[in-house]
C-alpha cells in the first residue's frame, strides 16, 4: 500500500492517543518539571528557526513546499507525543506484558515478510532500507534483554529464534546503522549482566565477526552489503558521503556559535549527525536547551546502570533508547526519528517517576 495511506490515519491516532495519555495523566504535569519546559522552549525556538531558514535562505522547489508539513510533524508528531510520554507515572506500566506483546509482534511481522518475499521476491514493507534494517535491530535487542534477565518467563527456543530473525533482518537491510546499534546494546546488557563469562563470550564474537567481515571482503565477492560498508567505514574510514555534509554543517555552525544558521541544507538535507544537526540549526544555545531534558536520566542513572534499582525492564527501554541514540549519530534529521524522540521521552519520564515517587 502507499506508505501515506498508512502513516495519515496512523498520525491521527497517534495524536489522539497523545491527547487521552495528557488528560489522563494531567495531574502529573508540572511547570517546574526542567524537562517539558526544555522540550517545548526548544521546539518552539526549532520552528522560529524553521520559518526564519525558509524565508532567509534558498531551498529546492520540493523541500520549499515541504514547509507547513514540517511544522505539523513537529507539533503534532513530535512534540505532543513526547510531552505525553513525560507525563506518565512508570509506577503503574506494566512493562513485562509490552516486552512480550512486542517482541510477538515484531516476530510475526517479519514471519509474514520473509513468507511473503519468498512467494513474490519482495518485502511486506514501505520504508527506508535503514529503518527496515532497525526493525529486525529491534526485534534482537528485547530478545537479547529477554533471554539474558527474564528467561523464565519465555520459551528459551523462541526467544532464540527471534534473536537470530532479527539478526538475519540487520544483515538483509544492507545498513551499518543496525549492526552498529545491536552491538552498542549487546554492550550495554552484557556489562548490566556483570558475569565475565558473558564479556568473554562477547569479545570472543566482536573479533568473530570482524574476521567475518575481513574474509567476506577478501573471498566474498560483495555478496553481503552491510559487510562491505561496514569494512569500509572500518578499515578505510569511508562515512557513506557524509564528509562534506558534516564539513558544510561545521562551517554554518562557525557563521554564528549562538543561534545556528539554516536548518537544513539547499536541497533538504542534513549533517546525519544530532550534535552537529543541533549546533549548525540552533547553535550552542540551541543544543544546551536540547539536552537539558535529559537532568532527571542523569540524576537518576543507577535506573538504566544498576541490575538492582528499579524496574528490570527500565534497562530495556533505556537499550532501545540506546538503539535509536546511535541510528541518529549517522542517520536522519532531528524530526524525522519518532523512535528516538520517543525513547528519550521515556528514559526522562522514567527518572522523573524516581524523582518524585518511590520506584
């Protein structure tokens, strides 16, 4: 189907759901909570900078008319969801019952994909080879967290087959994104596991997988692409034609240090990178209000670093959180990864949750 189709009515409901989650949870709202005031004082500066760029600078016909969408999807797709996200008290979600509702689903999906690729030698889905690439990054991260803290409650089996589901997607999609994402995360919950037979079975498969990647560059004969893109940006530093992007995004950011410059470049696109996206649109102001919001994540760091604090499941947001976190270091512009603003505005709603109740 044509991915508008989906993603119209899949906005609607999303702004709706945001609205019911707000008024739902009202009471939880504060005008002293740092973290909304940080997220609607940068928004609010992002769209005066929008507006500002389209009328100052010149752009492509097609990313000129792109305008007033941006501006919806940053009210009502970023910002409103984000803001419902912070307002709920994690006390009350239960966590284990998404973690086994998403990783069915995330599994059933790619089941009906691959079924369905190899009656009509194509995917089931519309999107970004990149975020193809994230679904299957999913689907191995909460199988990975699963299996190594909450076995009990699964079939080790399935648990197993959904790992190497998602791997096996992470590979198709032909990205580095992914593969560098599942490795940040396996990172992250091996050392929360604290057992040095794990890190030692981990580092056993980083130079496993490097040699695989080494020979698949010298017999493979191109065969897997990911494994030639990854060997290249390893061996030779190429960064897929992002130089001169992250190049250009610095000289903006030099015009002015304060405010930033243009948001976007000529033809619409950006540094593929947040710290230099945030510095060349809105500056060293711009990224110190960005970031702001992420006090009560710091405050509260024993949450997502500490097998013993709170929620277990706390520390499988904050590796999805993490997943995304790296996807936005090479990839996308800031408005554009719902994933990744998403996941932050859980992380911070979750440390704002300790700070003012017991977790």
């Amino acid at each position: 189907m044509s991915p508008r189709n989906f993603s119209i009515p899949y906005r609607i409901f999303i702004i709706i759901f945001s609205l019911l989650i707000i008024y739902r949870e009202r009471k939880n709202i504060s005008f002293k909570n740092i973290s909304i005031i940080s997220l609607v004082v940068f928004w609010i500066f992002y769209i005066i900078k929008l507006i500002y760029s389209f009328n100052s600078y010149s752009f492509n016909q097609e990313v000129l008319l792109s305008k007033n969408e941006d501006i919806f999807r940053i009210l009502l797709i970023v910002l409103l969801p984000s803001i419902a996200l912070l307002c709920i008290n994690y006390r009350t979600v239960d966590f284990k019952s998404i973690a086994k509702y998403s990783v069915t689903v995330l599994c059933g999906l790619l089941v009906i994909n691959y079924v369905y690729g190899y009656i009509k030698l194509d995917h089931i889905f519309s999107t970004y080879y990149i975020m193809y690439g994230h679904i299957g990054a999913s689907l191995f991260i909460i199988s990975l967290f699963l299996l190594l803290f909450c076995r009990k409650d699964y079939k080790s089996y399935f648990l197993f087959f959904c790992l190497f589901l998602g791997l096996f997607n992470v590979i198709q999609s032909m990205a580095r994104s992914p593969i560098v994402a599942i490795s940040v995360c396996s990172l992250y919950m091996i050392i929360l596991k604290g057992n040095k037979k794990y890190i030692f079975y981990a580092l056993i498969l980083i130079l496993v997988f490097v040699g695989l990647i080494i020979l698949h560059e010298q017999y493979g004969n191109g065969v897997i692409t990911s494994f030639n893109r990854m060997y290249k940006w390893i061996a030779q530093g190429d960064t897929s034609s992002r130089g001169p992007l992250y190049s250009k995004a610095i000289e903006i950011f030099n015009s002015n240090y304060l405010l930033g410059g243009r948001i976007l470049f000529e033809d619409g696109t950006h540094p593929h990178n947040i710290f230099l996206e945030l510095l060349m649109a809105t500056g060293i102001l711009g990224l110190i209000i960005y970031f702001l919001k992420f006090l009560p994540v710091l405050k509260n760091a024993a949450l997502f670093w500490n097998i013993q604090k709170g929620n277990i499941y706390f520390k499988l947001i904050f590796a999805l959180f993490l997943q995304y976190f790296t996807l936005v270091q090479t990839s996308c512009n800031l408005f554009n990864i719902p994933e990744f603003l998403y996941f932050s505005s859980m992380i911070i709603g979750i440390g704002y949750t300790a700070k003012t109740h017991e977790v």
